[in-house]
C-alpha cells in the first residue's frame, strides 16, 4: 500500500474535522475552503462576522479561521463575542497586517495561531494540523499526499 492510500485509510477511520471559514473576500474564502475539503476536513463558510456568528450557534465546530478585515463585525470582534458567550473553539486569525497592538492588549482573546495573508495554502494546511493536533485531535489528513504540499506553495 502506498502512502496516499495509507492517508486515505486513516482520513476514513478518523471521524472528520469540522471547520468554519470566514472570510468576506469570495476568491480567498472559496480556495480555503476548497483546499481544507480536498484534505478530507468538513467546512463551512461565512460571508462576515455576523453571518459566522450565526453559524458558531447553529452548529459545532472543530476549529475557527477568520479574516480580521471585514464588514459590520471583525475578525477580532468576532473572537471577542466567542469568549465572551465562553465558546473554547480553537482560532487561527488571518490578516494581511495582524493587528499585534489589539492582541497584546487582549491576550484573553486566546487565538491558537495567526497567518499572514495571502497565506501559501501548504502553510495553511500545516497551521491547521498543528492547531487541531494541539487541541486533541489530529487533522483529518495528517500528512499531504508525496509533492501536494511543494505544488501547493507554488
């Protein structure tokens, strides 16, 4: 058995991640989104903060990954409402310029990792094994299939 077909076997005997992805930018939000499917995890996506919100109390998620940058409510704000209703969802933060000044201010903001965008998809994937992992459970495709990974930060 090849190693793809080894990842293959354990995605199916793992139960799958669930993730919600928000984002208001439709090319950014569809290609993480798309990437995360492929890699075997269940995703969700989200318009803004207000329509995540919305789905943060509709559904259980494994893991959070979010724009700071949007309309009506923020990526931070968006984290902020989470701890405050005392949602322990795992976050990883996406910014093209991560808002350092706010986090040190708020460290009880508790977010698991911060990507710079536009983030190479394989650094994306990685982050969000690792976040997962950290959180108690692996991914739910541990290991890219051999070259994916190299063709993805292409």
């Amino acid at each position: 058995m090849n190693s793809l077909q080894n990842t293959v076997l354990e995605m199916e005997q793992e139960p799958r991640r669930r993730i919600l992805v928000v984002d208001d930018d439709v090319y950014a939000r569809e290609l993480n989104a798309g990437v995360l499917i492929r890699f075997g995890y269940q995703v969700d996506t989200a318009t803004d903060g207000v329509d995540a919100w919305r789905a943060l109390h509709d559904d259980r998620y494994d893991l959070l990954i979010t724009d700071e940058q949007m309309p009506w409510v923020t990526g931070l704000e968006l984290i902020e409402k989470l701890r405050a209703d005392a949602m322990h969802l795992p976050v990883i933060l996406a910014s093209g310029l991560p808002p350092i000044e706010q986090l040190n201010r708020n460290p009880g903001l508790k977010i698991q990792a911060i990507v710079t965008k536009p983030c190479p998809l394989a650094v994306l994937l990685q982050t969000v094994r690792e976040v997962l992992a950290a959180a108690g459970g692996q991914g739910a495709f541990p290991n890219p299939p051999p070259g994916l990974a190299t063709r993805l930060s292409d």
